[in-house]
C-alpha cells in the first residue's frame, strides 16, 4: 500500500536513512528538511517545493519528480539520472549543486538560478534551452550534451569544448566566451 500525503507541509523533519520508498507526496512543502542518505526509490513528488533542505546522496532510483521546485538546498552528490523520465521537471533557486549527476536526461528549459554546479555531470544530456543565469559551474562537464539554445550569458566558470557537444544557438557573454577555447590553450586578455 502507498502512503499518499496530499498538500501538506512539513518543517524541520529529519528523514535521513530512512526508507521512503514507494510514497506520493502531491502539493507538498518541504522546509528545512533532512533527506541525507534517503531511500525514495519509486516515490512520486507532484507539485512539491523543498526550501533550505538537505537533500544530499539520496537514492533517486525510478523517482518522480514532476513540477518540483528547489530553494536553497543542498543536492550534493545527487543522482538525478535515475529519475523517471517521463513528466520529469524541476528548478533550482540558490541551490548547491556540487557533484550532481544529470547524465543522459533530458531536462530541456531548465532554470538554474544562483546555483552552485561545480563537478557536476551533464554528460549526453539534453539542455536545450536551459538557463544557468548566476551559477558557477567550475569544472561541470558537458560532454556529448545538447545545449542548444541555453543561456549561459551570466553563468561563470564553465569550460567545455564545443565540437564535443551541440550549441546552435547558445547564449553567451563575452567575457565567459574564454571557457570554450580552453582546449587550444592560448591565452586571452
């Protein structure tokens, strides 16, 4: 049997190691919750916004998240290539990042707003048309990933090789154009 909570909100509540397996939370919010180490394998979350949670090395295995919004959290670590893909959607709002794994996904028109993404790993992923306005993505890898039509234009600290990966039509600044041509290692002032 699923447990099954409806537009309820839960503050403060420490969920880490437990086994959420199997739940559908639907309208749910989440405020300053510990999900460190969290099994959620097969659990749904429709509509949800988790705000200055600790959602650390969770156990995202045929996960759903649907229309989820991420404030402030910390996501290190997280594998979100084990998601379900069908409805998968999310934002991140000042969210870290770091270590995350977005392999193979598609999660076109994506907003990654103020987002700390170091190391990171968006390998032969789909981002078309996402955002990365404000996020620092020092040493994220794109490799084979479509990011046609992403903007990167406020985004710092990327570096990828273009032939390596699909960009027709991605959005750049100026002073953040040195990041795909590190692979020539020529110097620019």
């Amino acid at each position: 049997m699923t447990n099954i909570f409806d537009n309820q909100t839960f503050t403060n509540t420490n969920y880490s190691g437990k086994d959420l397996s199997g739940c559908e939370y639907d309208s749910c919010i989440f405020k300053g919750c510990d999900f460190t180490k969290t099994n959620l394998t097969g659990t749904d979350f429709i509509d949800c916004i988790f705000e200055r949670c600790e959602i650390s090395l969770v156990k995202f295995s045929e996960t759903g998240l649907r229309d989820v919004v991420f404030k402030e959290c910390k996501l290190v670590g997280t594998d979100f290539s084990r998601c379900k893909e069908l409805f998968l959607s999310f934002s991140f709002e000042k969210c870290n990042l770091d270590y995350a794994s977005f392999q193979k996904i598609k999660i076109k028109k994506t907003p990654f707003r103020g987002c700390s993404v170091k190391e990171t790993d968006f390998s032969g992923a789909d981002l078309s048309g996402v955002s990365f306005a404000g996020c620092d993505l020092t040493r994220a890898v794109f490799s084979e990933t479509n990011i046609e039509n992403a903007d990167f234009r406020t985004a710092l600290n990327y570096s990828f090789d273009p032939e390596m990966n699909r960009i027709k039509g991605a959005k750049f600044s100026l002073t953040g154009i040195a990041g795909l041509l590190t692979k020539y290692k020529i110097e620019i002032d």
